[in-house]
C-alpha cells in the first residue's frame, strides 16, 4: 500500500502522453479514415476504413489519383466488385498504429488479382513499395503466400496512408487485414493446413476412385475421377495455389485459369449426376435440359478464352445456380418417385456442397462477417462431397452385386425348371433322332454313291478335255515335224546322185596309182571329160545347197522338240522361276499350224517376264486362251485382209500383267459372265468340253493371281492375267 501510490504517479505520464498522441494522430487522420489498429495480434479487417474509386479510363496515376478527390468511404466489411471491372481500382486508406507493435502487415487475402501495386505516402508523396499480381511470374523470395502481403513499418504512435493500384481481369474482393508477424504466420499456418487437408482428402478420393475403375471397368467411377480432379483444381485456382505450385514460370495461364477450371469443374459434376443418377431412364425430360447447361459451360470456356471474362463469369454464376437447383430438384424426385438409393446419397453431398457455396457467397456479400469459417466452409462442403459421393458410389456396387445375385438365383431356378422340362422332351427327342438318324443315313448313303459318281464323272471330263487338248497338240506337233522331215527326206535321194557322181570321180583318181607313167596323160582327159559330162561344179554347189536344206529341217524339227519340251515341262508339279516370256514363245510355236496365213501375231513384251510359278500349268494356260483365240478368228464370217493375235506383257510394281488379245468375234456379256464356269461352251457338240477356261481360272486362282475379260460382240476379246513376280507363301503351300 505504500509504494501503489508511486507507481501511479510513474506511469501516468507515460500513459497521458501516449493517450495525447493518439489523439492528435486521430485529429490529423480524419481526412483518410485511418484504422486505429489497438492490437494486432489476430488479424484486424479494415475493409469499413478503405476508400476506393475506378478509374476505367486509366488515365490516373498514382500522383493524380491521390489528390483526385474521388475516393469513396467503403460502405461494407469487404467491398465486392461483381462484375470483372475494366480498368484500374484505386484503393486508400490510412493506419495509426496504438498496438506495440512496431513491424505490422497489410494481408489482402485474395489471390486473383492480375496486377497490384502497393504505395506508402512519404512526406506527402505516395511511394511505390512493391509490385505484383498474377500476370507475373511467382516469386517465392517476396511472396509466400498466393495473397498479396506487404510489410509495413510503423512505430507505435505513428501513422501511415496507402494505396493499392489493382488491375484485374477477375471478379475482385478486398479483404484487407492488419496484422503482426505471428498472425500473419498463423493465418498462412492455418490456410496450409486446410489447404493439404483439403487436397490429401480428394487425392485419397481420387486414387480410391481410379482404382475401382481400373477394377469394375464402370464409367462411373471414370466420370467421377474426372470431376474430382477438375473440381480440386479449380479449389486450388481459386487458393492461388494453382499459380504457385502448377504455373508459376506461366503466368499468363491466370487469365483463363479460374472460370476454364470453373466451367471444367461444372461440366464435370453434371456429366457425373448424368451418368450416376441414371437421368435419361429415371428424368427422360430432364437429360436436354442437362445437356444445355454443359453447352453454356462450353460457352464460357470459349469466351475465357477470347477473353471475354466479364460475360463468362456471368454465365457461370447463372449456370452453377441453376444447375446446382435441377440436380437437388432431381435427386429430390428420385428418391421419392423412384426410391433409387443412390439418390439419397448424392442428395445429402450435393446439400452440403451447395451450403457451402451459399456461405461462402453470403460471405462475399458482406452478410455473413468474413472469418475462418466462412474463408473454408467452401472447401469443407467440397470435401464432405466427395467423400459422400464415393460411399454413395460404393453402395451403387453393392445394390449392383445383391440385384446381380438376386438375377443368378432366378436364373438358377429357371434353368432347373429347364433342365426339367428338356428331360422330358430329351425322350421324345431320341426317339425321334433314332428314326430321323436312320432316315438320314439311308439319304447319306444315297448322296455318297451319287457324290461318287459326279466325281467320277468329272474326273473322266477332265481327262476327256486333257485328251482333247493333248490331240490337238499332237496333231499340231505331227504337222509341224512332217514338213521339215518330208524336206530332209527329198533332198536325201538328189543328194544320193551327187555323192555318186563324186565317188565315180574319186575311183578314176584312184586307178591312176596303177596305171603306168606313159598312160596317165590319157587317163587324165578322160577323167576330164567324165567332170564335165556329170558337171562336177554344178554337182557340188548342189551337193551345198542339199546339205543346207537337211541343215534347216534338222534346226526346225530341234526348234519344235524344244518348243514341246518347255511347254511339256516335266517339273510343271514343282514351283521354278522362269521367264514367262519362253512359255509364250514355245506355245506359238506348237501353234503354228493352226495359225491361219492372214494372222499377225504380235509380240510386245515390256515387262522382266521373271516370275515364280508351275510353268507347266501356264503354258497350258496360254495355249488354251491362244487357241480360243485363234478358234474365234476363224469363225469370223468376213475375214479381214490382216486379223491379228496380239501378245502384251507389262510390270505393275510386284506384278506382271499378260494381256491376250484376239480381233475374233468377240463374245455377249452373258457368255462373258459364264465362260469360267464348268462345262459351259460355245462350241458345237463334240468339239469342246467346256472345262478349258474353268481349268485357267483354277490355275490362276492357284497362284493367286486374277483374270479378267474384255469383249463385246464383233470387236474380239482381251484376256488380262494379274500374277505375282514372287509367289505368296501361303500360294507356295
């Protein structure tokens, strides 16, 4: 009691004079509106002690704008600027310090904000203290957090008047916080926390989801996966954090980020009511409607992205009110129309998301005061969501596995009631088989004797067409040896003579040996004159132009056997490669004498001719199309001076073409559409079988090759072969 009245008497002057200067601060400050911040250990909102103005123009600077006389006091907690405003906000207010804190902190706890600028008044002049905002790359030596934080010395007493220079191509709030050091770290601290939780939540979600999926192949849990992760992103955009993680070397993808992830996120949650709530077999109606809101979110997507972010905002918030009410209303008739289960789950995540949303907007409309739990509550109502939504999709599986369970029992009982029933019928089957089966043997039996003959008969066809082909050649080979034998026999008898008269020379010449020396002279004339009797020269040069003429039939009749001998081929069974172009010629050769005199053939070869083939097979092939050929000039009633058989061959890349072409009488498109088939001819009966060209296009098809027929009557006909130079291996086989 005795020293209490000392201490009063102490500190009272310190305390009237701290009183006193707060007082002629407050005196002096009446013109700014400051914020008398007492304390500042939690953070202390100013929002009621800022002026602000918009400059749409953009013609003020920060000289001009402090003493432009057009800011206006704040008439709410957090001015709110609905609409994205064009040009510059210029915001000030003014700060005495009464707290004992000499450092403290302006927090503008907002992170979308393109541009800012934060000034201090110095001697009556504002001066630039900091720059920033989102259209610039993310630093994180000078910000920290995603909100725009600026440090602001201030001795206890002392006074300060800012400005904030906003430009911004978002929706713009301003809940502007003074604080100190430690509130300004709880407040990060705390924005963390929720952040990571919130995050750590819908990544277990999302990984849960993905891995059912991958498991269940539903497109549920596709849909929702994709809306989870759309809707996280667009919770960290709005944070900021998207910027300061995801983007931060990228700044300019903040001019579209938040409504494209927005309107993504939106897309999302309805494709996923869409596909969980089963709107087109429950709400038929409904589905259009549904359908028109995700075309109002691609709208806004493009507008974003033109740069229309006033008008895309706008069209948000008109969709996310109005499609968050269709699908409460929708799952609200689900439930009681349809009693779908999953309804009632998706009913309660989808309440608290939408609470969510309304405080956080109620917040932003200065109705609700701005606090930790009106800044959250927004991520709280997404997380408590998503985690609804993943038990509601959980229970869809379980309804899915008792309905499937429930189908197998039925379908169990079903099937034993089959069972029964195809016991019964099994006995009147059998019995029935048994005399069917006896039916259909004796019919089998019947249908192999006649399958058997048919194959006999055409096997005695085909030999049939074989023999004919063979007797034309033959007669065609007899024909073509005769005339050069016939040649070599008639030059054999004069041939005969003159080796005579020459060997009667000779023996006069060898008597000479024995006859004496006086009488040689005589022997000599007469052998003189036994020359010229028998002509000797003429004798030899008809002795050289006889062995000439054996020569040419000797060389004609090998030409032939050669001709035979390649198109016979006794290898025609094994694959070789050969020149195709040899097969035609030993053909013509073998078809000389059926070759009428005013017949030109032509040969034009212009392909390699190398191929891989039966080259048997093929020359049968060309002898049977040349011989129809020729037959077909033949039967022209009006012969032409010159008729002609033309032979063209071509490369086409891996192949070769064979065109065979004739100025014969040409054939109808009908018989042009049946000349492959077996037994069909146009030949008189007797003269064909009919099974020549169906035996062509088998060994055609054998080499997996093709054929074609160009004709019309009157103009002759083309037959165009397609072969491999390289057989396929499955033509080899």
């Amino acid at each position: 009691r005795m020293f209490y009245p000392s201490l009063v008497s102490a500190t009272l002057p310190r305390r009237l004079v701290v009183f006193l200067s707060v007082l002629l601060c407050l005196g002096n400050l009446r013109a700014q509106q400051a914020a008398v911040i007492t304390s500042a250990a939690k953070p202390v909102s100013i929002g009621a002690s800022i002026a602000f103005f918009v400059d749409s123009s953009d013609r003020y600077t920060i000289k001009s704008a402090a003493i432009s006389g057009k800011f206006v006091r704040s008439e709410k907690p957090i001015p709110v600027f609905q609409e994205v405003v064009k040009g510059t906000i210029w915001v000030r207010f003014a700060v005495l310090n009464a707290s004992p804190d000499s450092i403290l902190f302006v927090d503008l706890q907002y992170a979308n904000i393109s541009r800012i600028n934060f000034y201090r008044e110095r001697n009556g002049q504002p001066e630039l203290v900091r720059s920033g905002g989102n259209a610039t790359r993310f630093d994180p030596v000078t910000q920290v957090s995603p909100n725009f934080t600026y440090r602001l010395p201030l001795a206890k007493g002392d006074s300060a008047v800012c400005y904030l220079q906003i430009s911004s191509k978002h929706q713009v709030l301003l809940p502007i916080f003074i604080e100190n050091r430690d509130a300004l770290d709880a407040t990060r601290s705390l924005q963390e926390l929720v952040i990571g939780l919130y995050m750590g939540i819908m990544l277990a979600i999302f990984l849960y989801n993905l891995f059912l999926f991958f498991s269940t192949k539903d497109n549920s849990y596709f849909v929702y996966v994709l809306y989870l992760f759309f809707l996280a992103i667009a919770q960290l955009t709005l944070a900021g954090y998207g910027f300061k993680y995801f983007w931060p070397s990228h700044p300019a993808i903040n001019d579209y980020a938040l409504p494209v992830c927005s309107a993504l996120a939106g897309m999302g949650g309805i494709s996923f009511a869409i596909v969980f709530l089963r709107t087109k077999h429950f709400t038929p109606k409904l589905n259009p409607v549904l359908f028109g809101l995700l075309a109002f979110y691609v709208a806004a997507i493009a507008l974003s992205f033109a740069g229309k972010n006033s008008i895309a905002y706008n069209i948000l918030n008109f969709i996310s009110l109005a499609g968050g009410l269709i699908l409460l209303s929708a799952s609200w008739y689900i439930i009681r129309k349809k009693h779908y289960k999953p309804a009632y789950f998706y009913f309660i995540a989808w309440l608290a998301f939408l609470g969510g949303i309304i405080v956080f907007v109620l917040r932003n409309l200065n109705i609700f005061p701005y606090n930790n739990f009106t800044t959250y509550i927004l991520y709280v109502g997404s997380a408590i969501e998503g985690i609804l939504l993943s038990i509601a999709l959980a229970d869809k599986i379980n309804s899915l596995r008792r309905e499937k369970e429930k189908s197998q029992a039925e379908a169990l009982r079903a099937s034993q009631e089959n069972e029964k029933l195809v016991r019964d019928q099994n006995i009147v089957l059998e019995r029935k088989v048994s005399e069917r089966t006896e039916e259909l043997q004796a019919t089998n039996t019947n249908l192999s004797n006649t399958l058997q003959d048919l194959k006999e008969a055409q096997s005695q066809l085909v030999e049939a067409e074989k023999m004919a082909s063979l007797g034309q050649l033959t007669a065609g080979i007899a024909h073509e040896i005769n005339n050069p034998i016939n040649f070599v026999k008639s030059n054999i008898k004069p041939l005969q003579l003159d080796i005579k008269d020459l060997l009667e020379v000779i023996d006069e010449y060898d008597k000479l040996h024995s006859t004496e020396q006086e009488k040689i002279p005589l022997q000599l004339t007469q052998i003189d004159k036994l020359k010229k009797q028998i002509d000797i020269d003429y004798v030899k040069s008809e002795i050289d132009n006889l062995m000439k003429g054996i020569q040419d039939g000797a060389e004609r009749t090998a030409e032939i056997v050669m001709g035979l001998r390649n198109f016979s081929r006794l290898d025609e069974s094994e694959i070789k490669t050969v020149n195709i172009h040899e097969g035609i010629d030993s053909t013509l050769v073998l078809l000389k004498n059926q070759i009428p005199d005013n017949v030109k053939v032509v040969k034009d070869y212009q392909a390699n001719g190398t191929i891989e083939c039966l080259p048997g097979k093929l020359n049968q092939v060309f002898m049977n199309i040349m011989s129809n050929g020729l037959q077909a000039i033949k039967q022209k009633e009006h012969q032409e001076a010159e008729e002609y058989l033309t032979i063209r061959t071509l490369d086409r890349g891996d192949q070769i073409e064979i065109h065979i072409k004739d100025s014969g009488v040409g054939m109808t498109e009908e018989v042009k559409h049946k000349i492959f088939d077996p037994f069909f001819t146009t030949k008189d009966v007797g003269e064909g079988t009919g099974l020549g060209l169906s035996i062509v296009f088998k060994i055609i098809q054998r080499h997996e090759g093709k054929i074609e027929v160009a004709s019309s009557p009157g103009h002759g006909a083309e037959f165009i072969l397609t072969l491999n130079h390289t057989l396929p291996e499955s033509a080899v086989n």
